[in-house]
C-alpha cells in the first residue's frame, strides 16, 4: 500500500480497530467489511429481535379473521360471503383507519422516548386515544350505510343484509380496535414487542371458543361470528393493557392524566392522515382490484382473492422490519445520534431483503401448488399459477416499500410517503393495470401488471428520497417533536440544575454514568472532562417539556376541541339521516 492510502492509527474509528476484518480491504470490498463489522451485527440483531416479534403478532391478529372464516365456512355459501364481505368492509373503512392514524405515534413516542422525554410519551398515547376515539364516528356512519352501498355496486340483497347486520354488532368493537393499536405503538416504540404477542395467543384462542360456542352451539350464524369478533377486539385491547398494567410496564411513561393531552392536536394529525393514507392506499387499491376481477368472472375473482390471501401473508416479513426500521430510526434521532439513524436504515432495506428474495424464489418455484392449499378448482389454480410469476418480483420491490414506510414514519416525513402512493397507486398504477384489464383484455393479469410498476415505482422514489433528505434537519424536528432541547449552561457542577428550568419544563443532566440511552446512542461533540468543585464550565444540559409549540389557554381549548366532538358527531348524524331517507324511499 502506498503512504497516500494509509491510515493513521489516531484517524481510525474505534469500530474499525475492533473488526476482525480491518487490513482485509486489499481482497475484501470495503462494504462488505463494514457489513461484518461489530457495529452492523449488532444492529443486525437488534432489528431481528423487534421484527420477530412483530412478525408473530400481526400473524396473530390476521389468524382472528381467518379462524372466524373457517368456522363461518359450514354455515352456506351466503352466509360466508357476508362475513367475508362485512370483514373486507371493517379492514377497509374501519381498522385500516386506526391503524394508520396510530402510525403517527412511531413517529412522535419513537422519537420522544429517545430523547428521554418520557412522560410526553403517556401524553402522546393520551391524546392519541382521543383523536382516534373522534375518528369512530365517520366510520361508523359508513358501517350503518352498508347495506345501501353494497346493492348500489350490485351485490346480492340476501348478502347485503347479512353484511349489514354484522357491522352494525360490530359497532361497539371499532373503539376497542382503535385502543388496542395505540396500545400496541406505545410498547413496540419503546422497544416492547412480545406482549403483542402473548395476548395475541391468548385471543386466538377466546376467539376459537367464542366462535365455537355462537355458531356451533347456539346456532347464532352470522350474527354469532359479529358477536365472537367483537369479543375478540375488546379481549384484545382489555388483555394488552392488564398485561402492560401488571407488569408496570406504563411507570416510566405515564404521568396520569393531564390537560396537556388536549394541547398539539394539530402536531398529530399532521402526522396522522399522512401515515393512514400511505396504508390505506395500497389497502384500498387491493380491495378495488378485486372488486374489477368480480366484474369479470367468477374464475378472475377466485384468483385475485388467493393473491390477496398471499400478498397479507407475505406482507407480514417486510412488517417486522418497518416496524424495527420505525423504532430505531425514531430513537436514534431523539437521541441526536444521526449516525445510527443512518446504519438502521441500511441494515432494515439489507434484513428485508435478506428474507424477501428467497419468499419471492418460493413463490415462483412453488406456481403451480400454492393455488391449492386455497381452492381445489383447476381453472382458478392455472390463473393463479401465472399470477405468482408476477407476484414474485412484486413482493421484493413492495417489502422494500414497506420497509421505506418504516424509515419514513420513524424519520416523520409521512407526507412525502403519502404522496409517492397516490401517485404509484392512484394516477399509475391503478390506470395502467384497469386498462390493461378491460381494453387490452388481459383480466386480472393486466391489474397486476399495473400493480408491479406502481410498487417498482414507489419503492425506487422512496429510496431516492430517504438517500438525498437531510438527515440533520430530520434530526432537529425529532427534537422538537420529542420537546429537548440542548443548552450549554454556564454552572458549578454541584449546582441544582432544576432551579433554572420554566414551570412547563424539566432539565436533565446528561452524563454517561447516569444516562442509559446516553450509552445506547452517544452524544457527539460532548466532552465532560474532570475539574474542581470551584471551576465554573459550559455544562450540557436536557430541556425538556411536555407540551411543543403554542400552549392554547383553556377557552381556546374548549371551542377548539368542542368543535372537533361537534363534527364527529355532525358526521354519524349525517349517516343516520341519509339511512332513514334512503330507507323511506
């Protein structure tokens, strides 16, 4: 090696000298040495330990709909397409709502909890259980309008009444759904994800025995499999948090409840609708997709619902490491720590792709049998066959979508995730897979042609995107999401260091003998370097407070919130008169 190439030993970083790699560069790339690093195989570990978990329990939430499926296929083919339709339905108009207006959380308790501010984080779940406990009213308004939905897209009436009557005992379960995924961002945001779990298990099986005892035994049908759901969605949300209460698991977090909660409303729901819409859209997309195949035939409707049975499945690998990619990023820039941010992000799209690649070569090796652990007809498992050719690819290049999803939402850019999916999805995808469809007549083949540009296109500008953004400025929003600031404040170091903190605020000393997240993500740039008792030095310090921004005064809170409840409100009355019109046609 020539001098121009070597290295000083005080320029090496310590995580070089550690490798058992270094003075390899000659016949190893330098990527792959920095990949074999301890660094990299830590964070390797970390991720695989969170998406894990993860992975099992959304496998534990889709195993609900899938048990009351089996258990509803005995009752007749009518009854079965209710509850198959009533539960497209509730995905559809109800928890994919929920669920991604709770996303706003991996964004603000993610980062709020890396930087240690850790009783905003029980005030983030609290003003999210409010918004989201507002957002059931427009759900419902559409679940009591079902029926007259449905037989306007001309649906059976026998089916469209079923449907009906299991969303309307459905209703009261569409809170505790909403509840329990906050619950669930709350814990996995800090790192805490087996709990899900656990109580998934423990729901599966209330779910087996209430379905059991409604369908079989008291022969309730598809009032019956209504009833057992519901049961299910509050067994899931009360187990949670008896688990989370139990375990002590809120002590760190929760400082009760506070008038602060009614505070940042606008912080969240900026966040929010961006998170539900980047889900909701491929959702929605998928549903829209097998409504066309209906329209075709029976054979092309039968196929796209196996690929929709296939594509949930396979969804849940790349879930685990968005999940992983959101927490991690998230507490990293908390911490101020943008270098880990960096290497969560390389090691979520290099982990998802790990596992991906070879779901995809499954998929395509195994064409021409997976159709038949769904359907034994021939003509639905030829179509299926050539499908999965496609679904192959667009599996990888949507695990890696979904993966951005993560890195995006623990970064909190959710509006620029939002809009490469209305633009994959809406103006692209959609278009050029329903014309391919119906004018080029290729059926479902063509919509899936149009569904693996949209997620090539998707994936390929959010990983643009997360390659050119600033992560410095990311950095200071995580901050000022997370309220910390860091000041040099100019103390003796026996000095009490809360005598100079505002009534709203709380200054916390960072110090590596008594700061654990400082040892999980350093502060760069700190020097805290021995001195006198008398010695006066610029000394770094947390602020934090729980409430960001303008601090509204309680009449501010009251009209504000007060009209937020009115339009809730306003929206379920709405759908109420628009039943009792249509109904007295």
């Amino acid at each position: 090696m020539t001098g121009e190439n070597t290295e000083s030993d005080g320029d090496r970083q310590p995580l070089e000298e550690s490798s058992p790699f270094r003075g390899k560069s000659s016949w190893l790339p330098r990527y792959l040495s920095r990949m074999l690093s301890p660094g990299f195989l830590d964070e390797v570990k970390e991720q695989c330990a969170l998406a894990g978990p993860a992975f099992l329990s959304q496998i534990m939430v889709f195993l609900v709909n899938i048990v009351s499926s089996i258990f509803c296929g005995h009752l007749g083919k009518i009854e079965l397409d209710s509850v198959l339709l009533a539960i497209a339905v509730i995905n559809v108009s109800g928890i994919s709502v929920g669920v991604g207006l709770a996303s706003a959380c991996d964004t603000l308790i993610s980062q709020t909890y890396g930087g240690k501010n850790l009783k905003r984080v029980g005030t983030i779940l609290q003003r999210g259980i409010l918004i989201l406990l507002l957002f059931c009213f427009p759900c419902w308004a559409i679940f009591i309008n079902t029926e007259h939905i449905l037989l306007l897209f001309r649906q059976n009436p026998d089916v469209a009444r079923l449907t009906h009557t299991y969303l309307m005992i459905f209703i009261p379960a569409l809170p505790a759904a909403f509840i329990y995924q906050l619950q669930a961002r709350y814990l996995q945001n800090q790192g805490i994800i087996w709990p899900q779990v656990f109580t998934g298990i423990a729901v599966n099986i209330i779910n087996a025995g209430a379905n059991a005892i409604l369908l079989i035994v008291l022969e309730l049908g598809v009032a019956g499999s209504a009833a057992a759901n519901t049961i299910s969605q509050y067994a899931m949300c009360i187990l949670l948090f008896t688990y989370i209460w139990v375990k002590k698991l809120h002590v760190e977090t929760w400082g009760g409840w506070s008038t602060d909660c009614l505070q940042e409303w606008g912080q969240f729901i900026q966040l929010a609708i961006p998170s539900m819409l980047m889900l909701c859209i491929e959702w929605w997309s998928f549903e829209i997709g097998g409504f066309l195949a209906g329209l075709i035939s029976v054979v092309e409707l039968g196929a796209q619902a196996v690929m929709l049975e296939l594509v949930a499945a396979l969804f849940t690998i790349p879930f685990g490491f968005s999940v992983a990619a959101s927490m991690r990023i998230g507490n990293a820039l908390g911490a101020r720590n943008i270098e880990q941010a960096k290497l969560s992000t390389k090691v979520s799209f290099i982990c998802t792709l790990f596992f991906a690649v070879p779901a995809g070569v499954v998929v395509a090796a195994l064409k021409d049998y997976i159709s038949y652990i769904f359907t034994p007809d021939r003509e639905i498992g030829l179509l299926v066959s050539k499908l999965l050719l496609i679904l192959a690819p667009f599996h990888i290049f949507d695990a890696l979508s979904i993966t951005s999803g993560g890195v995006i939402r623990g970064a909190g850019k959710q509006m620029i995730g939002a809009v490469v999916n209305i633009l994959g999805f809406y103006l692209i995808g959609l278009p050029i897979g329903i014309s391919l469809m119906f004018a080029v007549k290729l059926g479902v083949m063509g919509l899936w042609y149009g569904l693996i540009i949209c997620v090539f296109l998707q994936g390929s500008l959010c990983i643009i995107y997360i390659t050119c953004f600033s992560w410095d400025k990311a950095c200071e929003e995580a901050q000022n999401r997370a309220g910390v600031k860091l000041e040099q404040k100019d103390q003796y170091p026996d000095i009490s260091l809360t005598e100079t903190a505002t009534e709203n605020e709380t200054i916390q000393s960072i110090h590596p003998e008594n700061d654990d997240l400082y040892q999980a993500f350093p502060y760069e740039n700190i020097s805290l370097p021995y001195i006198s008792s008398d010695e006066k030095i610029p000394h770094p310090i947390n602020i934090t407070t729980n409430v960001v921004g303008e601090i509204l005064s309680m009449k501010q809170i009251i009209i504000r919130r007060g009209l937020a409840v009115v339009s809730a409100v306003t929206t379920l009355i709405i759908g109420i008169l628009v039943k009792y019109l249509v109904n007295s046609r």
